[in-house]
C-alpha cells in the first residue's frame, strides 16, 4: 500500500509517498519514496517534508495494513492533495499498479480541519468513512 501527500500537483508525479508492505520475513516494511515524473517503481528516498518516525500493522487477522507516520509539513500550510495506491509485491519490491479505479485515487486533505474530498477510487463509501475517522483522530498525534 502507499498514501502520499502531493505538494506541486494532483496525482502521482511528484507524490511524496509512505510505502508499506509484507516483506519476504512477513514483516510489515516501512519506508518513504518520493515519485519523479511517473515512475513504476517506489524506490526509497528522501522525501521533501520530514518524517522522523513510521510503523505499520496488520489488523483484521493480517487482511488490512495501516501505516502510522509523524509528518514534519511545510510552514504555513495545512492542505494537500493526497493520493493512495495498492498493489502487487513481487519479492521485496512493490510493483507497478493496475490502472482502472487506482487512477482515481485521489483527493485534498486538510490536517488543521480534519476534512477530505475526492472521489475515493478504489475505496469504497465505507473505506473513506473509516479513514477519515482516522484521520481525524491522529492529526496531530505521534
């Protein structure tokens, strides 16, 4: 899985991504890559905000993960545009997505009032619900 804040456009070029997924161990691997043009590959890297601290889980019996993130944004801003993505593993690499509703995977949150917009994608009316919820009560929580 992948979430990525975009501060300079509206999909995935230029998405500063958090990237989690079940490594070969079967541990959940955490790790942030920032996306130049469109690329297929989430490499590791530096992205253009801090993030000092990430972890991730399996919950619902290793069905569902969720990766936690402290994010240092840039000064003065609360809103972005935010895109989300799942996919295959092949090994330790993430690979490339399908096309379809991942294209439309996309949308604007504003961590100062808790409130995002977008169509949502691949996630479902209830997806959304559920990470809103979630968005809204770890805003500013480590």
């Amino acid at each position: 899985v992948a979430w990525a804040l975009n501060p300079t456009g509206s999909g995935m070029s230029g998405a500063q991504c958090l990237v989690g997924f079940r490594n070969s161990t079967g541990n959940f691997h955490v790790y942030t890559s920032p996306v130049a043009g469109y690329s297929t590959q989430l490499a590791e890297g530096t992205l253009s905000f801090g993030v000092p601290k990430s972890s991730g889980e399996f919950i619902n019996n290793n069905t569902e993960m969720i990766i936690f993130a402290t994010l240092q944004l840039p000064a003065g801003r609360t809103s972005f545009n935010q895109v989300w993505q799942s996919g295959p593993v092949s090994g330790n690499t993430p690979q490339q997505h399908s096309g379809g509703d991942n294209l439309k995977s996309s949308g604007n949150v504003d961590f100062a009032t808790g409130e995002v917009s977008g169509d949502g994608g691949a996630a479902g009316s209830q997806q959304r619900k559920r990470n809103v919820s979630k968005l809204k009560a770890s805003s500013f929580h480590d």
